[in-house]
C-alpha cells in the first residue's frame, strides 16, 4: 500500500502506520487508507495488529476541510454510516488489535483507537475528543465506546469539555491500558504487540468474543459463550501442542503457530 496509511508485516504482526505529516489529518486519502488496510486484514488476518502514527503527534484530528465540503444533513448522514463502520471493523477481526499513541490524539484517531482491544499511551501522550469546536459530537462511535469503558459520566466529561486529557488520566479511567515511558515507546509497543502475536492466536479469539458477550448480554451471556468457544478450543493444534509441551517441559515452553 501507498499514501497516508501503510500495512507492515512481519511474523505474524501487521503493523498499520499512519503518515500524513505534519499532523496526520483525517482527510479522504487518511480514510480511504485506513479502509482499505483493513480490508486487507480481513482478507488475510494477521495474529495481531498494531496500529501507530509517525511523526510528532499520533493525529490532530478531521481536516476542517472535510466538513466545510458537506453540503446537507443527508451527506452528513452519509459520511458517518461510512465512517462508523470502521471500528466495527476492528473490533470484528479476530486477533488482538492494539493502538499506540505516542502523542496527541485527537477525535477520529481517538475514536479509532476506542474500536481496538488495547490501548497503550506515551507518558507525554494526550487525547481529546474536541468536537464541540465545530458543534459536532463525536460521530464514528468515540462516545460509545468511552461509556463501555469509563462509564457514562466519564463519557459526558470526555465530550462536553472538548478537554485534553493526559495518559496517566486515561489510565486511571482504564481507558487507556499501559502507559510507557516516552523514551523507547515505539520499540515498547511493536514489542508489546509482537509477544499478543506470538500468542495463541485461536485463544485470543475466543476471549475477544467472550468479553463482547458479556458487553452485549452480561455475564449469563458470556457464560451461555464460554462453554462452546473454550470447548472448541482442544480441537486446536494450538492447544494441544501446549498441553502436550507442559506435561513434558513444564509451564511457559509452548510456541503457537495460530492453528
């Protein structure tokens, strides 16, 4: 791929990098980006992903530009059914997905790194959901996803202040998940993310879906889930070769190759 928005592989880890300096906007050539690297991993799913920025910040966020070109309520409308599907889309793919802001991170960088399953912040990191400066709430599932995971009143805050909110905040808020030192923070994440991807790749699966029954029905949902997902787990030759490497070598030997 070539543009703003990059795909990197390397054993078993897709790294999505976003490159479109000085402020990586999201403009169409970042969306359309975006979209398409992630059609790329639906259609050949890594064993984990990692999506990260170059630059001095992660993203500052829309390009004006794009709203200053919406005509009508209904293009609006338009845009956002497009764009909210993007993580859905993410939070659907089937291995671990992990977001790395190493600075500023602003609305759609924000929300996109909501739709991942962990996020992993900078100590000097900062995010914001700064809609209100436009009048606009955040459309691309920011708010929602903030609820799920620092309840209601957080998400109020988060939004109707427009405010930046260090990482350390964010940790406390557990919306974000490990905050690293600034210094060696892109080797910390890529390694971070490498050891998800030499993981047992079936597993993770499995716990992704148990987490999101137990968000969509509650804890007998989940426990509905568990049994057929853990169950269909010992037909995995993940699983038994793990087994198989404990009994003989003890715990903490086994290596998945994501079967």
């Amino acid at each position: 791929m070539s543009g703003p928005v990059t795909v990197r592989r390397e054993d078993g880890l897709a790294q999505i990098v976003l490159a479109s300096p000085p402020l990586n906007l999201f403009d169409e050539a970042m969306f359309a980006g975006l979209e398409a690297a992630v059609s790329e991993l639906e259609s050949d799913l890594p064993r984990a992903v990692l999506i990260s920025a170059e630059g001095r910040v992660v993203s500052g966020g829309v390009d004006v530009k794009v709203f200053d070109a919406i005509a009508s309520a209904q293009e609006a409308a338009e845009l956002w059914k497009r764009l909210i599907v993007l993580p859905q889309r993410l939070e659907a793919l089937q291995c671990p997905t992990v977001f790395a802001a190493h600075g500023l991170c602003l609305t759609a960088a924000f929300e996109i790194s909501l739709g991942c399953d962990l996020i992993l912040a900078a100590e000097s990191a900062r995010f914001g959901l700064v809609e209100i400066v436009v009048g606009l709430t955040p459309a691309m599932g920011g708010t929602q996803r903030l609820v799920e995971r620092a309840g209601p009143g957080r998400a109020r805050e988060l939004v109707m202040t427009g405010e930046l909110y260090d990482a350390a905040t964010l940790h406390r808020w557990n919306v974000v998940n490990r905050v690293l030192p600034d210094d060696g923070f892109a080797e910390a994440a890529h390694a971070f993310a490498s050891r998800l991807a030499s993981g047992p790749t079936r597993a993770h699966s499995a716990t992704k879906r148990v987490v999101r029954a137990a968000l969509d029905g509650g804890v007998d949902a989940a426990d509905a889930a568990v049994v057929g997902l853990a169950g269909d787990l010992f037909a995995t030759e993940d699983l038994r070769n793990a087994v198989a490497s404990f009994l003989t070598e003890g715990p903490g030997k086994a290596t998945y190759v994501g079967r």
